[in-house]
C-alpha cells in the first residue's frame, strides 16, 4: 500500500523547513524564491497532491459554494445547475447540492445543513422561504437568488421578466390570429406561475379578446398536468385552437394529450411553452417557446459569487436577463372560422 506523501517528505527533498513548504504552498506568505522553486519542484517530483479541506482550514474558506434548488431531477434546475458547475469551473470551488422540493420546511433545512458545513456563499434556485429568512442568510453569508425577486435583496436577485415572456408567447398566438387560446398555468404560490398567468391575460386584454376563466388550468410544471389539462377541455366541449403552458414540461404534456385524442400539432392547435429546454428543439414538432437563460443564470450566479468572495467590494449589481421567444414548427395561422 503506497503511503501519502506528506509535507514533512516535500520539506526533506527540498531541504526546506515544514514552515517554509506551508508558507510556500499556501501563498499568503512571501518565500524566497530559489526556496520557493525547490518545494514546487519537489512537489511535483513525490506526486504532492494538498488536502483541499487543509488548506481550506488555514484560508479560512471551504472552498465550497452550497446550492438549494428545488427538484433535481427537473430538467429546468439540471440547466440551471450545470451553468453553476460551468460557472465555478477552475476556481477551486465545488458546489454542494441540496434539495429543497418546494416546501419549506424542507429548504430551511437544507440551508441549515448548508451553513454547518460552513459553504463559502449559496445559490438558492426559487423556493418558498419568506423575504426575512433570506435576508437573515444573506447577512450571514454571499448570496445569490436565482428565479426570484426577494424584497430588500435587489442586489442578490437574477430573475428574468416572466411577465414579459408570457406576454410575449401569448400575443404571438393572437398575431398568428388566435383567440381561444387556453392557458395551463403552473402552481399559484409560486411567483413564475403567477407572473406568467398575468402576461398572458395582458396579452389577451391589449388585443381586445376577453379573457375567460374556463379556458384556464391549474398545473404542477410537470408534464402529467398538461395531459390532465386537455383532458379538462375536451371533456367539457371546451373550444380553443391554441394553447399556451407556463412550461416546456407542461407543454410536452399537452401535445401528448392531443395526440392522443386525434388532434396534430400545429394543424389542430398551436402550442407554446415556456423555459427552451434542450429537448424543445427536438420534439415532433420543434416546439415554439420563451427562452429562459437557465444555464446562462446558472453560470453567472456563480461567477458573481466567486467576484465577492475575492473582492468583498466589488460592484454587488446582477442584471435581469433579456427574454425571448424561439419560433419553430408547433404553431401556425389560425383556421378561418
């Protein structure tokens, strides 16, 4: 069995001292540098590898960021998470996942679990704990909120308007010249959900076209609510040539609900969604959607955090991500009457 070389062993090749191995793999104190040069070359001659827990001990730091989102088999928080990876990637730093599953019992104690483990900074991916909790964490620790817009944290928040992309899906089913278009709307106490609902009834109310209750259903953000939601139509002789879902998933759900009921996709009903996810451009059809930066969120939520962690003054300011539509085959003009 091979032993673990030490620093004791980096100190007798180089002929250095401990102190001066220490001193000269940590960086935070200035060593000769002839003496420098031999403990890096020694290092590297033994197969050194530093015990990052060690380190992180005498700097203070872990050298770890704590994550909380929300369900990490969604494909939307999968995007979000890797744009956090990409974002810490050769920094040091390694992130620490932890799952929140939308209740909030359950996120405040992974963010418990999360600040024991003395996590350099956190990244809390939407979620229901209150406006006071994450100020109070926030003052404990960096912090980044994606997803949301928490009051008194203006300079923690990267959201993007989902008003805006609502609006935006909803009014380009009307311009196509749609005017029963049925909306499967997400969870009402979550914000997005909310927001999104809002944009659509803008939508509906800057072209004129009334809005009417019965064409809306309440979904889950899972793909099972948007067959659920076409099921709820049709089974009540609901009318709509359009629809639009407060996410890819739901989206999926509801071209599989139409399949299934001998409907196509876009001839019978345009569809679009909200959120790009990869697998949206791969669909039969390609479905029409907002694009929501995840991974892009992901990414600079993490480079963010990694410029406050070495420079405590840094410009704090994060941006809200402009918001677009991608237009592919799932819609088309509305039929003439």
């Amino acid at each position: 069995m091979t032993r673990n070389v030490t620093i004791r062993d980096i100190a007798r090749a180089a002929g250095v001292s401990i102190s001066t191995v220490s001193r000269a793999l940590n960086g935070q104190v200035p060593v000769a540098p002839d003496k420098r040069q031999r403990v890096l070359d020694a290092t590297r001659r033994l197969g050194y590898e530093p015990n990052a827990a060690a380190q992180g001990l005498v700097r203070g730091r872990t050298m770890t960021v704590g994550v909380l989102t929300q369900d990490i088999a969604s494909p939307f928080y999968s995007e979000v998470s890797r744009g956090i990876d990409a974002g810490l990637a050769g920094s040091g730093y390694q992130p620490i996942f932890v799952n929140g599953h939308w209740e909030i019992q359950d996120e405040a104690a992974a963010i418990t679990a999360l600040t024991r483990r003395q996590v350099d900074a956190v990244i809390v991916l939407g979620g229901r704990l209150d406006a006071r909790q994450l100020r109070d964490l926030h003052a404990r620790v960096p912090l980044v909120v994606v997803g949301r817009q928490v009051p008194g944290l203006d300079d923690a928040c990267l959201s993007v308007d989902n008003v805006q992309g609502a609006f935006l899906a909803t009014t380009h089913l009307l311009q196509l010249g749609h005017r029963r278009i049925a909306h499967v709307a997400g969870i009402p106490s979550q914000r997005d959900a909310v927001d999104r609902l809002e944009g659509y009834r803008l939508a509906l109310a800057e072209a004129g076209v009334p809005f009417d209750p019965a064409l809306v259903f309440e979904g889950n953000f899972n793909e099972a609510s948007g067959i659920q939601a076409v099921e709820h139509w049709l089974g009540r002789a609901a009318h709509f040539s359009a629809v639009f879902a407060a996410n890819d998933q739901m989206a999926y759900g509801v071209g599989l609900g139409l399949y299934r009921r001998g409907m196509r996709v876009p001839e019978d009903v345009s569809l679009v969604g909200f959120d790009d996810l990869p697998a949206s451009q791969f669909t039969l059809p390609p479905l029409t959607t907002v694009h929501h930066p995840a991974r892009e969120m992901g990414e600079l939520a993490a480079r963010h955090l990694l410029a406050r962690l070495n420079d405590p003054g840094a410009p704090a300011e994060l941006p809200q991500l402009p918001i677009t539509l991608s237009v592919r085959e799932s819609v088309r003009f509305a039929r003439s009457p």
